[in-house]
C-alpha cells in the first residue's frame, strides 16, 4: 500500500525517485539481519536448540523478529528483557560482532 502510494506520488510530480521504506532500520538490526542470512546449517540448529531448551514455544520466524526488534530497542528495555529476546542467538550472532567497528583515519 504505501509503496503504490509513493509510486502515485512519483507518477503525478513526474520525476524518479528512490523509495524509502516507512520506517528507519538501525545498522545494528541492518547486520544483524545480514547475519542471519549467513548461517551454517549447524547454526541455526543450536540457535533452535537455545529456543527449545529455553521453554520459549516460538517459530524460529518469531524468534528471529524477536531478537531484531531487542536490538532496535534496546536502550528502551530491562536488560533482563533483551537477554531473554535475543538469547537463542548470542552464541550464533554475539551482539558485539554487530557494533560498527570504528573507522581510523
């Protein structure tokens, strides 16, 4: 829907323009998604074992959404909140391997 919008949008002004999606993503979130589609079958096997043995009965889809939206809003949450959103993944996706590294000049 706002996709057809912002292509009416650009049809009626008559110029081209780069659509931008509704909501920002954090580059935290941005990498931790590229990550995810780098796994190894063995990776995505413990992260399953991590959500089974944590009693948690969730799709691997919702966990995944889980521990994306913990990162975009983890100033915003207990720390005992975010551990429990992103756990399945720590091992698999350490939530330091998706800081920025600083660029020196």
């Amino acid at each position: 829907m706002w996709r057809h919008a912002c292509e009416r949008a650009v049809a009626k002004v008559g110029c081209v323009a780069v659509a931008e999606p509704p909501f920002p993503i954090s580059s935290l979130v941005a990498r931790f998604v590229d990550r995810l589609a780098g796994l190894s079958a063995a990776e995505w096997q413990s992260i399953q074992q991590e959500i089974t043995e944590g009693g948690t009965e969730v799709e691997m889809l919702e966990a995944s959404r889980n521990a994306a939206v913990a990162l975009a809003v983890r100033d915003l949450i207990s720390r005992e909140q975010f551990e429990l959103l992103y756990s399945p993944f720590l091992l698999a996706i350490p939530v330091e391997s998706l800081e920025a590294v600083p660029e020196l000049d």
